[in-house]
C-alpha cells in the first residue's frame, strides 16, 4: 500500500536503443540478404558480405531483419571498443579481438552440443545423463555381485530364496544412489591435465604454441559450425577498433571454413557490418609489401598498385551498400517531431542545433530517453522558474555528446564553468569601463556648465588677476579692456557667458589691452592654469548636447552587460583576446548551443534536482555558482523574489560570504535595514581587494551608496579615502557620501581622511544635522576634531554648535568666523587676546590663514598700541616670525614710543618696521641691548633723521656719533647726517681709513678737523689722499707731513689735488730721498705733460738721471725747456734712441712719438746750432729732418 505522502509518478516509458527493423527502411537491404543467403547457387562462392553505411545509418537493424527470418543459421559477434582498454595496437590487439571472437563462438552453445570440444566450461549437471550413469553402475554392481558369487552374504535358506532378487535390486539402488551422489559432487571440480612418473609426464590438455587464438582454436572453430550447423556470422562493431588487420584474419578464418571437408563443402558466410572508411587505413605505405613493418595477414599492395577501393572489392563478394536515410541536413525534422512526442515545449530551433551535429539515431533516441529523465527530476513541479524545455534539452544533448564535462559541472569545474567565469570577468570589466565613462562624462558635465553664475565667478577671477598684474607693468589698475579676436570687451562683459564662449572655444588668444597697447596675452590652456578655479574644456551647448548623448550610450552598454550572456558575448567577440569569450577551439556544437543562447548561465540548473525551496533559474544559478563557491558576481541581475531565494538558499551562513557581494541583493538589504547584513558588512571593512571592489561597483550602480558608507563607516578607517579615490566615479554625490561616513564615525578608529574629504565637509556645515539644528552638538565636534576638519563658515549655524565649535576650536580661521567667535566686532589680536577663551590661540596655530583674512578684509593686526608688544611677544614665541606679521600689519600711525622695556628679541621687528621714534633714548638703548644690527641700521639709512634733545650729554653724544660713523653697514651720507644732528666735529680714527667717501663726505659737511694731525690720525694713504683733496690747509703741512712716496704718487696723480700741492711736493722731490722712487717720478713727468708745469732744475736733473721711463723724460723735459735751455741737447742726447739721432748730421729724417709732445725741445734745437733743421707732423709721428753733414774742414 503506497503512503499517502509519496508522489504518485507514471512510468517515463523510455524506449530501448536496441536496433529495430522497420521494414520502409531496412526492408529492401534484409531482402536482399535473406534472398542470397537462401538462394544456393548464388550463395555457393559468396562467403564475405559487407553491408556498409556509416555510424547510426541502420546497419544493425537490417541485420536485426536478416536474423529475425535466419535465426537459426545466425551466429551474432559484437564487440565494444571499451574492451579493449590498454592493449597495444598492432598484434596483441589482433589477437585480442580473435580470442573475444572465439569466446563468444565457443560459449554460444552449451557444451552437451559439442561434447567433442576440449575447451571445457563449467556447466549445470546434466540430471538426466548422470541418472542414467548411476543406473547403469547400479546394474554393473547387480550383475557383478549375482555371477561372481559375491553375493554370498546374501546366501538365503531355502524358504527365503524370493527375496534374493529384492536384495540385489536394492544393493543396485544403493550403488546407483551413491553414484549418482558421487557424481554431482564431482562435477565441475576435477579436471586431469596431466599424468605423470618420476621418469616422464603426458599431458592431457593442448597447450599454446604462441600463435593466434584462430589458429590456437581453430579445430575447436570447424567442429563448432560442424556440430551446430549454423553457417551464417554477423560481425558487428569491428570497424570501431580502427584496426583493419583483424578482417584479413577474419577472411582467413572464413577461407578454412569454407574448404574444410569437415564441414562437408556446407558455405559459410560471414557478413561484415562495416564503414567504407575503414580500408582508407590501409592506404598508410610500408617501405615493401614483406618488409619489416608489414603486420602479419594484411595484403596491403604497394599504393601505385591498388588504392582503398580496390583493396575493398577485393576482400567481400558482395557489398551491400546502406543509403543514409538520416543526416545533418535531415535529422532535425525527424528529431522535431520525435522530440514533440517526448515535449512539445522544445523549440525547432534547439533540435536544428543539436540534429546538425548529431546524425546517429541511437544516440538521439539516448538524448530523448534522458531528456525524459531530466525534465520529470529538473522541469516537473515548477522547482525552478526561468528553466525551458529547449534549454534542457540542448544540456543533455551536450551531456551525451561531453559527458565529462557534464560530470565536472557537478564540482564546476567543467568547460562551461570556466566560460562562466570568464563571461563574468568580461561583463565586469565592461561594466566597470561603462560606469568609467559615464562618471568621466558626468564630471565632464558638471564643468561644462556654463551658467551665469560660473560667468560670473570666472570673471572676477579673471579681474583680480589681471588688477594684480598691471602695477608690476608699470600701469594703473582698473584701466584694463579685453580683446578677442580683433573685438574688444569692455570689463562688465567679463561676468557673461557669451564673453566666456568666446574666450574658450573661438581658439583665439585672450589680449589684455591698456590705452591701446596689448600688454599680454592668454590662451584657453592658460586662463585654465592661472585663475586656480574650474574652467571648463569648451563652452558652448553643443558639448553638453554631445556629453548627455555619450552618457546615455555609456548607460545603455551598462544595461547591455548587465543583461548579458553568453550568446551576446560572443556576437560582441572581437579579436581583443580580453573580449573574447570564447579563446582557442571549442567543440561546434556547443559553440553553436551558446550562440543560439540555448545554453545560458543557468546550465549548472539542468544538471541536478533541487528541492525545499520555489526558487528562479537565475537565484538558483547565483547560489550555485556565486554564494556557495565565495566568488561574487557584483553585477548578476536578481529581482526581489530572486534575493529572498538566495537567503532562503544560502541561510544564515550566506551572510558570512563574500557571495553576498551583489549589487541587487545590497540594494534589497540595505532598503530593508536587514540587521542580519552587519556580519557581510564586517567583511567589507576588512576591505580587501574582493571587498574594495564590490564597494566600487557599489557605489557608481547601486541604489543605497551612503547607506552603505553609513554602515561600513563605523567599521572601516579607510571609507574616506575610499570615497576620495571613487567619488568622481559615482553616480550619488560625493558629499552625501561623505555626510554619511561623517555621521557615522567610529571614535576608536584613526580614520586616513584626504583634504578633499575634508574640505567637503568643511565648506558644508549645514548638511552636518547634529550641527545644523538645535541640540547637543558635541559628538559632531567631536567628530571633527578626530578627522581634523575645521569649518569654512559656522555663521549660518545655531549658536549653541557655533559655541560648541569654537570651543573644540574646529573652525577656519577667516574674517567671518572670527567674528562669531569675538562676538562680532573687532577682530584685531589684541581684543582677541583679551577674550581669555582659547581664540587666540587657534588663531596662533592657523597665523598664516589669520594674516590672509586680515588682509583680504583690509584690518589690522592691532587697534591698542598699549597690548602690542604683549601680543607680539605671545606670537613670537609661538611661531618664529610673527612679530615681524603682525608689526607690518598694524596702523601706520602706531609707535612705541619707548621701547626701553620691549624684549630683546621684538628690537629687530619693531626697528624691520620702524615701528618706534628714531630718537637718541631709543636708538642708545636699542644699540646698548642689541649693538647697531641690520635692522636699525636699515632703519636708520631710510629715515636718518635723529631727534636729540638739547639737554642730552655731549660725551654720550660724541660715543654715539663716533659709533654710527664706524658702522660700514651704514651708508656714508646718512652716517654724515647722522653725526651732523649729534655733534660739531667728528674725531678722526683709524676706521675711517678705508673708506675716502666718508672723509670726503665729513670734510664737506665740516665735521673733520682741517689739520695736519687729522692728517696724521686718518693714518692710510687712501683716507688721507681724500683728506688732502679736501683740506684748505694742506700746502701748510703737505711737505712737512712725512707722506709716503705711493701716497704723494697719487696726489701728483690725482687731478683734484690743488696745483698748489703738487708744486710744492715737486720742489720737494729732491731733499727727500724716500721720494725718490720711479713710480713718484713717472706721476711727476704725467703731471707735468698735462699741466705744462715746469719742472725746477734739480727736479728735472734727478728725472733725467732716473731709470724712469722715456716718455715721463721727455714730457717733463717739453715741460721745463724755459728752465734749463743749456742743457736740453744734454738731455736730449741722454735720451737715447731717436731722440738722440736727431742730435746727428744726416740726409734722412728721423721719427719721433707724438706723445709726449717733443715740439718745445725740437724749437730748441732748431734754433740753436745743431743738426735739426725742421720737423713737422707727418702719418701720426713727429717727422724731423736733419742738415747734411758738412764738408771735412768745414
């Protein structure tokens, strides 16, 4: 009795794949047959009968015909081409085949119809044979005991001799009994093989010679068709061992057969099912008909003499040839309609597919009977939605065409799991390439936006720029046109669109042009650069036109990968190698089942049942390929239903695999706020590369991307930096992203927060909403304090987050937040100081950004000049430098008018920014705290003016002056004006001696003594040189001053020395021996070329006598000829060279320099009585003739 829970199922009714005749399409094959094998005089020589066709033509169910009306004459061999795994081809395979065929001849019949066989089996004891035995012995054993008398036990008296004959009838059934008994024990288990002495043994059993199984069992062969009479072998399934040598052993055997008396001349035929292709393996050539490689029985000819053909013709009689009556081109509509008997539901185009490749009729009737199978387990009941027939169908024609393969797809393993994967790899690559695109586009989109306002903001960026600039030109601001191209704009049309289409996409050059002058230039490539704010790429509409037109191609690809399948790949397969599903060869009928779509991503579903659960092809085919094997698919299309399969499917440990890692299954959780979804989110923050790439493709196609960084936030450090990285890729706005992972912090974690991040949130307070509406705010100060944000503007929030955020000190510093955190009002240092709050010092830690607000905002540093110096003493020991900040920034009004108590360290700042009086207090105390550094002497060089108060000490005026007239770092004439305000006279030192311009300058100004002994006290020859050229009183002293011959050299040199000087110095030469030297005597003669000033005798004497150079002689002798007329042809003489030539009487000239000029001298001596007779100027010499010598005696 069937249970009531268990399903009542009908038989599938599978049909057998034995051959069957069917008489339209075998009949006129088996006719012809059963006629020869019938007909005796045409069957008389025909012993070997081919019936040819390839595989699945039929041959086996015209021989099913043949056998069915010959019976009783038909022996059947068939053998299977699996049997023969692991034999050698060539003879063991051969002799292989010949022992199977013998095994299936000699097993047919039972041994009692060859009792002459000596191939002995085991066997059923024959009762009726062993009864017969065993009466027989019981008669042996009768007879023997009544005639040999041994029977004398059995002696009777005479009243009972009648029962002697009961007796020994009873002594014979016991006999027989125990015989018979004896005999079924025996049988089967003893066997003597052989006998044998000590000398010598016989053995009783035919053993191997070696040879063949043909000729090892050839007798057992004859007197098997002997004794059976059976003279017709069909043999089947030869040609499968693609082995053509086993037919020539066939032939052979068929040849004995047929001449063997034995068989007393009775045919017999051996009918061979066969390819014709199988005689084509004998066409391989051997290097002679008998050589080495020939195998033994084959009669393969040279191919120059025979060919496949003839080689077929000449081995069968008679060749029954089968015409297809199925092929590629015809299966399928045979097929189809077999197929609709089995599932009307199977497509034509499916059976189109699979009959084109499949053209055996026993396999096709296998696929059916499987697909029968398949669909009650896989179809029936409705288990799995999104599963077809044809599908099923085209899978199980693939399992019985690849049926490893169809065994891996259980481990996935197989081929088709590994053009799964590598289609998901292409879809997501492709995907991730669309979603690129469109985030580029979409960034792109958001540049070229070119509104008013974007006009607007470019303009006055491009004002401030240019205002900036001009001063360094050497114009005046606000003076600027704008030319493009030949037309001029006019400074209001910088804020329009129009201007800005033109300065961007007209290609020409943006001229900066001041009273027609064109001052520079800018390129599109160079406003981009220089104005630091979003310029678009091109302008006009016409790119955002073309821009949406790309993203909308860019969402279309996306929605085409992710809907695609292996069908559509491979229409897309281009000879990229990463686009191709499909990389080598592949088998054309699962290439044409994939292109046909018929095999799709669901396959893994028709290879198995599965039960408890209602559940879609594609959940199925997800929990399968994706959720069970941890390898996500973030793509793989699922609707609602599909994911709650997947759950049901997966239970509570799909949550712990990253197989979870889908875009739709995210999408449904994240809606629903699964609590469930948290352990899968913990995954995610371990954010490794499966995560962080599950997050990306989030984030650019899921629905929920900032309630996904909400949820990962608090367990991720690394979300910001993420959102950085991806933001411009996604489709949500990066702020809300940013917003979410904000509000969602974790405080035990370090986040990695880039500035983008956080200037996102800085320039956003308001979408903060613990900040933006009243309440407590201090967990988002907080939060800000950990990622190190400081707010652009907190004016717009409620006071309490304002007092919350100044606090925690989480503020830019700018005019605008300063304000708020003052109070408003003044937002100089000093009242900021005074607010004891910790203001000051945030605006101390961030002096860079105050200085910029305060300077934007035209305020100064200080507005209380009493705080100045304690502020500027905070900020300086805060940061190096800030004095110096704050002192350039205050009033220019503001001084210290004593800086007697200001830290030694502000001295330089204040003195950098004249920001104290130049007055004698100040200027001692500074040099006494200190001494005169760069800063007061700068100071002092750009305002020397001193204020000395009458009463002031004249010693420490003196000390001070002296101190400020030493000081080379100071330039001479504020250290002249300097000393002027400070004394009368300034006393002379040996510092001064370096610098003459100083001595000058305090000689002009009177404040240096005019004496000898500031003569003496400026002590080097370059001060007192200044000085002498200075000095009203020198011709006084100068001679009686012991200046040394260099100096007295360069006063003759000098030609602001008074002539007066010179004069007296030059008298002087001789009674001096020290001014002797030929450098003093050289600047004598060059004074005395110049000024023609001569020289007295003795001076002109020790010159002439000098080793002075000729040039200084002559000059001073031209200069001196009125002083010494007797002596010039003496010195001229002296002179030597062509001077001296001139002396001599000649009838040529002579040539003479030009400089020094020689015209006073030559006067001279033409006047007098020597040989010059005249001279005169001639190609840049002083050409001098001579008289001609005169007559001896005369």
């Amino acid at each position: 009795m069937t249970d009531a829970s268990e399903t009542v199922t009908s038989p599938l009714r599978l049909e057998s794949l034995v051959p069957r005749f069917v008489s339209d399409q075998h009949g006129t094959y088996r006719d012809e047959l059963v006629d020869l094998l019938t007909d005796d005089d045409r069957r008389a020589r025909v012993w070997n009968i081919a019936l040819t066709g390839g595989y699945g033509s039929g041959k086996s169910s015209v021989l099913a015909g043949v056998r069915d009306q010959l019976g009783k004459r038909v022996v059947e061999i068939s053998l299977s081409s699996l049997s023969d795994v692991g034999v050698e081809r060539g003879d063991d395979l051969n002799n292989y085949i010949q022992k199977e065929i013998v095994k299936q001849l000699l097993y047919r019949e039972r041994p009692s119809r060859v009792p002459g066989s000596r191939f002995k089996r085991i066997s059923r004891l024959p009762v009726g044979r062993t009864l017969v035995a065993s009466a027989l012995v019981a008669v042996l054993i009768a007879l023997t005991l009544w005639i040999t008398g041994w029977g004398a036990p059995f002696q009777l008296a005479p009243a009972n001799e009648g029962m002697r004959v009961p007796l020994l009838l009873s002594a014979a059934l016991i006999a027989g009994v125990i015989a018979y008994v004896v005999m079924a024990l025996l049988h089967n288990r003893i066997r003597i093989d052989k006998l044998g002495t000590s000398a010598t043994s016989v053995s009783l059993t035919a053993e191997s010679d070696g040879g063949s199984y043909f000729d090892e069992y050839l007798d057992e062969i004859v007197y098997f068709f002997e004794k059976t009479r059976r003279d017709i072998v069909i043999i089947e399934d030869l040609d499968r061992f693609e082995d053509p040598t086993i037919y020539a052993s066939l032939r052979e055997l068929n040849t004995v057969l047929n001449t063997s008396r034995q068989l007393r001349k009775r045919p017999v035929h051996f009918v061979y099912a066969v390819r014709d292709s199988i005689f084509e393996d004998l066409e391989v050539p051997r290097d002679t008909p008998d050589g080495p490689d020939a195998a033994p029985g084959v009669w393969q000819a040279d191919r120059g003499l025979s060919d496949a053909a003839t080689q077929r013709t000449k081995f069968f009689e008679l060749v029954v040839p089968i015409v297809p009556f199925i092929t590629h081109r015809s299966s399928a509509d045979l097929l189809f309609d077999l197929a609709a008997e089995v599932d009307s539901a199977i497509s034509f185009e499916a059976v189109r597919v699979v009959a084109k490749h499949v053209t055996d009729m026993r396999l096709l009737r296998n696929i059916l009977n499987e697909f029968r199978v398949f669909h009650a387990r896989v179809l029936a009941g409705g288990k799995l939605g999104g599963l077809t027939s044809s599908g099923l169908f085209a899978l199980v024609a693939y399992k019985n065409t690849h049926m490893k393969q169809f065994e891996l797809i259980r481990v996935g393993s197989s081929e088709l799991d590994v053009l799964y994967r590598r289609s998901r790899e292409i879809i997501a690559s492709g995907m991730d390439t669309a979603s690129a695109t469109l985030a580029a586009l979409r960034e792109q989109g958001t540049q070229i936006a070119a509104t008013d306002a974007r006009a607007e903001q470019l303009g006055a960026a491009l004002q401030d720029l240019v205002e900036r600039w001009l001063p360094r030109v050497h114009r005046r601001g606000h003076t600027a046109t704008y030319r493009i191209g030949g037309a001029d704009w006019a400074p209001a049309a910088l804020s329009t669109a129009r201007f800005w289409e033109a300065a961007i996409d007209s290609g020409h050059a943006l001229q900066v042009v001041v009273n027609g002058e064109v001052l520079f230039e800018l390129t599109a490539d160079e406003i981009a650069a220089d104005l630091g704010v979003p310029v678009p790429a091109r302008w006009s509409d016409q790119v955002v036109a073309d821009t949406a037109a790309a993203s909308e191609d860019a969402r279309a690809e996306l929605q085409w990968y992710r809907t695609a399948d292996f069908q559509q790949l491979l229409m897309r397969q281009t000879s990229d190698s990463s686009s191709r599903l499909i990389r080598g060869t592949v088998d054309p009928l699962l290439h044409d089942l994939l292109a046909e779509g018929l095999i799709d991503r669901n396959f893994a579903l028709y290879a198995s049942e599965f039960y408890g659960v209602i559940a879609s092809a594609a959940a199925m085919t997800y929990v399968i390929q994706h959720l069970q094997a941890d390898t996500p698919d973030h793509d793989y299309p699922l609707d609602e239903k599909d994911v709650d399969a997947v759950l049901e499917l997966g239970g509570p440990r799909a949550f712990e695999s990253t197989g979870l890692f889908n875009i739709a299954i995210y999408d449904q959780l994240l809606a629903r706020e699964d609590g469930r979804l948290a352990k899968n989110i913990a995954a995610l923050a371990v954010a490794d590369p499966a995560a962080v790439g599950f997050m990306r493709s989030y984030l650019q196609r899921g629905r929920l991307p900032a309630t996904l960084i909400s949820r990962v936030a608090a367990q991720w450090d690394g979300v910001f930096k993420f959102i950085d990285t991806e933001g411009p890729a996604v489709a949500a706005d990066q702020l809300d992203l940013v917003v979410a992972a904000f509000e969602s912090l974790n405080p035990e974690l370090e986040y990695e927060v880039p500035d983008d991040v956080k200037r996102l949130l800085a320039e956003n307070p308001g979408r903060l909403t613990e900040l933006s509406a009243d309440g407590t705010p201090q967990r988002a100060t907080a939060a800000l304090t950990q990622l190190g944000v400081r707010l652009a503007d907190i004016r717009a929030l409620p006071p309490a987050a304002q007092r919350s955020v100044v606090v925690a000190r989480r503020y830019e510093v700018n005019a605008p937040n300063l304000e708020v955190a003052v109070g408003g009002g003044d937002i100089a240092l000093d009242a900021i100081m005074q607010l004891e709050d910790p203001t000051f010092d945030h605006v101390l830690g961030h002096f860079e950004a105050y200085l910029s607000s305060i300077d934007a905002s035209h305020r100064p540093s200080i507005t209380d000049v009493d705080m100045a110096v304690d502020v500027m003493e905070a900020a300086e020991l805060s940061r190096a430098g800030a004095a110096s900040e704050i002192a350039r920034r205050m009033p220019a009004e503001m001084l210290i008018r004593d800086i007697n108590a200001v830290p030694a360290t502000l001295l330089p700042v204040l003195a950098e920014s004249h920001r104290f009086p130049l007055t004698f207090a100040n200027v001692t105390n500074y040099i006494a705290v200190r001494s005169l550094d760069a800063p007061l002497i700068e100071y002092l060089a750009a305002s020397p003016t001193l204020a000395v108060p009458p009463e002031t000490d004249v010693t420490a005026r003196i000390t001070l002056a002296a101190r400020l007239v030493s000081e080379d770092e100071l330039d001479v004439a504020a250290r002249v004006t300097l000393a002027g305000q400070l004394v009368d006279t300034v006393p002379a030192s040996r510092s001064m001696g370096d610098e003459a311009d100083l001595v000058t300058a305090l000689m002009n100004a009177g404040l240096l003594d005019d004496s000898a002994s500031t003569f003496q006290a400026l002590a080097t020859a370059h001060a007192q040189e200044a000085f002498v050229v200075e000095s009203q009183t020198a011709p006084d002293w100068i001679v009686s001053s012991n200046a040394s011959a260099t100096l007295v050299a360069s006063l003759l040199r000098n030609p602001d020395v008074s002539p007066r000087v010179k004069t007296l110095l030059a008298d002087a030469i001789p009674r001096n021996a020290a001014w002797g030297s030929t450098d003093m005597l050289e600047a004598l003669g060059a004074w005395a070329e110049v000024t023609r000033e001569p020289l007295p005798a003795e001076t002109l004497q020790l010159m002439q006598m000098s080793g002075a150079s000729t040039s200084s002689k002559v000059a001073a002798l031209s200069a001196s000829v009125a002083t010494v007329p007797g002596l010039v042809p003496q010195y001229v003489a002296q002179l030597g060279g062509a001077y001296a030539e001139v002396l001599q009487p000649a009838n040529t000239y002579v040539d003479l320099p030009l400089v020094p000029d020689p015209t006073p001298f030559l006067e001279l001596l033409k006047d007098s009585d020597t040989a010059v007779s005249s001279f005169n100027e001639v190609d840049g010499v002083m050409r001098v003739y001579r008289h001609r010598p005169r007559p001896n005696g005369d």
